[in-house]
C-alpha cells in the first residue's frame, strides 16, 4: 500500500521540493524569460529623447538607433519629449511598463545632476531605472556668434565683467551641463550673467545665431557641426586637453583656469523591472552598435568618445556622478525649484 504524504495545511509547495525537483523548477520559472528574451522584440521600441529634435542627445540616439536597426533589422522610433532639463521625457519612461519596449536616453543632467539641483523629482534616477549601457561622452565648447565682437575668452571675460548681469548665457534647460558648467565658470570668472534655459540645444542655438544670445556652453554633437561650417565661433572647450577635431581651439584650463573641466555623457535606460534577459540583450547590441566602424566614425567627428560596458557597469557610473555632481550644484549654492 503507497501512503499519501501528509502535506501541513498552508505549506508551500515548493518547500517540498528538493534536488531534481528543485531544478526543475527554477528551470519553468526561468525557462519562459529566457525564451521571451530571444523572441525580443516582436514589435517596434520606443526611445524616447528628453530633448527636442537637432540638439545633441537627439542627434545621439537617432545614431545608435540606426546603427542598432542596422545590425538586427529592429525597429526603434524616436519619441522626443523635451521640458524640464530632461525631467519630463525621463519620467515618462519611468512610469512606463517595464517590458523593454520603451526605453530612453538619459544624460548628466536629468541622472546625475537634477536630484541635487531640484528640491523634488519626479522619478529617482537610481531606483526607478534598469541602466542598460552608456553610449558616450562629449566636452562643451563655449560658442558665439560670427557677429560677436569677442574672439577670444579674455575679451568675452573682460566685457562680462564691464557689464555685470547684461550679457546672458543659454542653456539646453536648467540643470544640463551647459548650464551647470556655464554657472561653474562665471564663479571661476569672478562674472555674472542672465541664464536663458531652453528646452534643447538647437532652438538655444538658433537664437545665438539670430543674435539674441550671446553665448553657449554647447556639448560637441550639438555645435560642432556649426564651428566647422563657419556658422558659429568657438572660444574655448571645457575639455582636459584640446580636442583633436579642433585643435586650434583651445582649453578653459589652459587659458588661466587650470583644472576646469566640465563633460557630459548618454547612456540608455529601461523602467525599473524590466527583466535582465531584456536588459542584457539590448546591451548587447548597444555594445555592438559602439563597435560598429560607421558609428565610431561619427562619434569621432562630433567630438565624442564612445563608452560601452555592461549594465552594471553603468549602473555603478551612476551612482558615482550622482555624488560628483550633486557635490559641484551644492558647492555653488546652486537650486530650482
């Protein structure tokens, strides 16, 4: 006679289970998300961009998007939501379902810089994210108009001081590196000038070039492109050392500001819960997007270093700039509401 194993009321099934049967189940847990993984995607992605069209992070993602369909015959469709230093496209992406067909290009400003600058946000950069991969990094170059009077820093330096709050300064929107790094030099300066936020870089620099602005702190993708075509004036790149596409333009730092430095960098994300197989395989092509010669190439003429990495690797950077520039916003007494 077979006796029926006596099973305590309210015990869990799977406590019963051990060894073979044990494996078994994991396998059926993991089985069917490493199998949704592979099938990934069976519809179009949505990147969304937190900025306009033309400007620097929209001219990024539309890159690594083409380069990804490229490889893998995806289909990625750019949904630009521009407001709030990248706040608004970026909480959007947060409140999205995590199922890996939404995903979006997050930045310094709105992942590193915006929870030390604004009292509250909508989303947490660290919590409600799944990092995928960086993608790469860019300097700013300080621009003018051809019709600027000033050619060089000092005499831009010089007429901020003779006129104290008059000249204005644009940004891509409040708490981008533009404008962080624009407050930071001021400060260095001993200069004090009108900050003018936008809601990206290309309508801040139609306005520089109409005459109504007076400077920029642009990141290489966003008014490279114009400095080489003669449509903007380059007065100095916030850079380390001189960048090699525009050697003759030279270094904040080695104009009298040593150790100034100011970058930016892009990187994509998912909502917090996407599942890691998805994570891990749109890492994959990211990374291999990257390697790709064609994207290397336009990275390199726009000024740009190409980064990569695992997912975890980008979600350590995080944490990491969090600290670095929520110490530079505080450190220069600088809040939004």
């Amino acid at each position: 006679m077979n006796a029926k194993r006596w099973i305590p009321a309210g015990a869990c099934p799977r406590m019963l289970l051990s060894g073979a049967g044990m494996t078994m189940l994991v396998f059926l847990l993991v089985a069917p998300a490493e199998a949704a993984a592979q099938e990934f995607p069976t519809k179009p992605i949505k990147l969304i961009v937190p900025f306009p069209p033309a400007g620097g992070t929209d001219v990024l993602s539309r890159s690594i998007s083409q380069s990804i369909m490229t490889n893998t015959k995806w289909i990625i469709v750019i949904d630009n939501k521009p407001g709030a230093g990248g706040n608004i496209g970026l909480d959007t992406a947060a409140k999205s379902p995590p199922d890996g067909y939404t995903i979006a290009m997050g930045q310094t400003a709105n992942l590193a810089v915006n929870p030390a600058l604004y009292g509250k946000l909508p989303f947490d950069p660290v919590k409600d994210f799944e990092p995928i991969a960086l993608v790469s990094s860019q300097p700013l170059i300080l621009v003018v108009s051809t019709h600027s009077p000033w050619k060089t820093l000092k005499e831009f330096v010089d007429a901020a001081k003779a006129n104290p709050g008059k000249l204005n300064m644009a940004s891509s929107g409040n708490g981008t590196i533009g404008h962080i790094g624009g407050e930071l030099f001021q400060r260095r300066a001993g200069i004090k000038m009108a900050h003018v936020p936008y809601k990206g870089a290309g309508p801040a620099v139609a306005d520089l070039m109409g005459g109504s602005i007076d400077c920029f702190f642009g990141n290489t993708q966003a008014v490279g492109g114009l400095v080489t075509g003669g449509k903007l004036r380059p007065i100095a790149t916030t850079s380390p050392k001189r960048l090699a596409n525009f050697p003759d333009v030279p270094t904040v730092a080695e104009l009298g500001y040593p150790g100034f430095e100011a970058a930016t960098w892009s990187g994509l994300v998912a909502p917090v819960g996407t599942p890691k197989a998805i994570i891990d395989r749109l890492n994959a092509e990211a990374n291999k997007a990257l390697g790709n010669p064609e994207m290397k190439q336009r990275l390199h003429e726009d000024g740009s270093t190409p980064l990569g990495g695992s997912a975890k690797d980008f979600a350590d950077f995080i944490k990491s700039e969090n600290v670095k520039w929520g110490t530079a916003v505080r450190e220069a007494g600088i809040k939004l509401d």
